[in-house]
C-alpha cells in the first residue's frame, strides 16, 4: 500500500534529462522572443529618427520663410 503511493508520487515528478530538454525548449522559444522584440525596436528608431528629420527641416522651412530676409518667398 505503502510502496503503491511513493511509486504514484514518484511518477509524477520530472527527470533530470526531461526538465534539461524542458529548459532548453523555454531558452530557445525566449531567445527568438527577444530577437523578434529588438527587430521591431530597430524598426521603431529608424521610423522616429526619420520623423523628427522631417519636422526639423519642416521648422527650419518654417523660420526661413517667416523671418526678416528670408530668401524663399512663397
């Protein structure tokens, strides 16, 4: 009776080989998790950096042809 519930309780507990392979699995599904997140965050700086290029070059446009002798006329 005894020896039936130890055996049942062992059953249930992983091996060291199937937790190694448990965690490589986890490793590897993080690995690609963080690849795919620095991707979409290079993406996003390019995207921003070419954003405030134009709103700087909308601003300079802005002040050349607002202040005194400024040389585009509109």
């Amino acid at each position: 009776m005894v020896i039936k519930q130890i055996q049942g309780r062992l059953d249930g507990l992983a091996t060291k080989q199937e937790m190694d392979a448990k965690f490589e699995t986890t490793k590897a599904e993080l690995q690609k998790e963080i690849e795919v997140a620095k991707n979409e965050t290079i993406k996003w700086m390019i995207g921003l950096a070419l954003a405030q290029l134009a709103m700087m070059a909308g601003i300079l446009m802005t002040m050349v042809r607002v202040l005194p002798g400024g040389h585009i006329r509109p």
